[in-house]
C-alpha cells in the first residue's frame, strides 16, 4: 500500500461501514496518519450545520468521503427518496465544508451504477452520462454522479484536488447481512451456509445462473483508493482529464452468478445442489468495469475471488455463527 510521506490527519466518513472500516485498517497501520472518526449518532452527515461545526473545530489534512447509504436492489426500489436525498446531503455537506474549511484534498468514492444501462462493455470513464441509467438504483446512480460533478466543479473553480473513485461490486471483511437488502456475495454466503447448517439437498439461486458480475476484495478496493489518493497529480493528469476525473477500479475479470454460487458453496462446505429459479430475473447480462486507466497507473489487485470469499466466509462465522468452525 502506498502511504502518505508526511504526518496528516484523515477524517474518514463512514468508518463503520464496510468500505470505511477497510480504511481504518489500511491507515491504522500507518504511524505517519492521524485518524478521525465519526459515528452516526456523534456527526449526522445529513445536517450541514453540524458538519460545519465539525470541520471548523479540526485541523483536518485530507477527507476520505466513504459515507452513504447502501444496500441492494429491494432496498434501492423500496426506499428511493431516502437514497438520492441522503447521498446528496451528504455529498454536499462534506466536499463544500472540506472546501470552506480550507481542505485541499479529498477522494470521493462512487459505485459502477453511474453507468448507463445499456453501456458497452466493458464501462469505460467515458461512458458517464451517454445514456439512461439502470431504473432499479437510479435515485442512487444520480446521487453519486453528483458527487463526481461536486468534484469536478470545485477543482475547477477552486483549485482543489478533490478525486473519486469508481468501485466495482465490492465483497469482504464487515459486508452486511441483512436478509432483504445485501448483496449477492453476503446474500449467497447466508443462503447456501444456512443451507448446509440445514441439511438442505439444495439451494435456490435467482434467474437462470449466467448473468456475469464483477467483484472486487474490500481490502483491494481500499489498497487501489489510496494508490490514487497518493498519485502526483501531475502524474495523474496524465491519464485523466479534467472533465473526466473519477477513476474505475475493478478486479479486471467478471464470473457467472452459478460459478460464483459453486464457488461460495466449495468456500463454505456444502454439498448439495445450486438450482437456479429461471422465473427470477437476471438483471443487466453483463457488468464489467474497464480498468485500464488504473493498470496503467501500475495498480493491480491482489485477492482472488477464491481467497476473498474464504476471508469473508470467515468473518461472516465470526460475526453470526461462532459455534461453528470454518
């Protein structure tokens, strides 16, 4: 991991989520950072005068906004009105009060939704805001590519170095697990764990198994983030354009929602049949983020799926099974 070469402090949002969480344990590691954090309940994100208070009572060096609200599609059509207007709060409320309060960088950390629905693949940068958007997460997709645009907006008219980050479906240590709202790697690691606990002889996958996704280790995500948090930046206008400045960071290859399943399924020991429920949809038939401005940057991941899955299979034992051995 590359580390930042002087002494700083780093407020990062959204530490107790998963993405967050991984900061922390990056930059925890690092005796040349000085950490902040902040719980829900300690700074609503939502209230910009609370988050003026905060920024004005802190020396803070640079902001990793890792903050917003999640979840999969059920929770993404259920609750459309809090998604765009929570991410949007949020958004505004950091990246204008880092500016006010003299902060000069910070990253910014989207989703592959930004896309266009129909985009070719694999999603190059410049496919943003080409075509409509995928109706399911829409509300959420709007919200992060207004982030981006913040960004953009105040690099331009302030001078700032205010970057963002385009992560692919991202997995790992401290996922949720919610039944309704996770997503596919949690919800098959629930589903086919429960499974095995039962002595089921099989277990039911949405649609017909051959739609493919791609995923990306949480720790990698976090590895890559910073890689581009750190670049020069003379350095990095070399592969990016001022109107076009978020980055993609994906794990370059994508697997089919049955491999992925047979895969999970040899990860948590369980021997009976995936079945795949063709009366469910599949979804988009492919979605693959195209890295190549990253590789080129010289960054690459490191976790396999294989391995990435066993470490979330464990974590998820930790937290909700701990009677029962890996």
């Amino acid at each position: 991991m590359s580390t930042i070469s002087k002494k700083q402090t780093i407020f990062v949002a959204g530490h107790n989520g998963m993405v967050g969480a991984g900061f922390v344990r990056a930059l925890s590691r690092d005796d040349t950072c000085q950490l902040i954090t902040k719980s829900r309940t300690e700074l609503d994100l939502t209230d910009q005068a609370a988050v003026r208070h905060f920024f004005s009572r802190h020396e803070i060096d640079r902001v990793i906004l890792a903050a917003a609200r999640v979840g999969g599609i059920h929770a993404n059509n259920t609750y459309p009105a809090e998604f765009i207007y929570q991410n949007l709060m949020v958004e505004c409320n950091v990246i204008n009060e880092a500016w006010a309060a003299g902060v000069s960088s910070l990253l910014f950390l989207g989703s592959s939704c930004i896309y266009p629905k129909f985009a070719p693949q694999p999603m190059e940068e410049g496919a943003l805001l080409t075509g409509k958007l995928e109706p399911t997460n829409e509300p959420y997709a709007v919200a992060k590519i207004a982030g981006i645009k913040l960004c953009e907006s105040y690099n331009r008219q302030y001078g700032v170095d205010y970057r963002a980050v385009m992560p692919t479906n991202l997995y790992g240590i401290g996922d949720s697990y919610h039944p309704k709202d996770s997503h596919v790697i949690p919800a098959l690691i629930q589903r086919i764990h429960q499974a095995k606990r039962a002595g089921s002889s099989s277990v039911e996958i949405w649609g017909s198994g051959k739609a493919k996704r791609e995923f990306l280790y949480v720790d990698d995500m976090v590895d890559a983030s910073l890689f581009v948090m750190n670049m020069d930046k003379q350095e990095l206008n070399k592969h990016n354009d001022e109107m076009e400045s978020h980055i993609n960071v994906g794990y370059g290859e994508d697997v089919a929602i049955l491999d992925l399943a047979i895969i999970i399924r040899q990860a948590v020991g369980y021997q009976g049949e995936i079945v795949c429920d063709t009366s469910k949809p599949d979804g988009p038939p492919r979605k693959l983020l195209n890295s190549d401005k990253l590789r080129a940057m010289g960054w690459r991941p490191k976790v396999s799926l294989m391995d990435g899955i066993e470490r979330a299979y464990k974590d998820y034992l930790k937290r909700f099974d701990t009677g029962m051995d890996a």
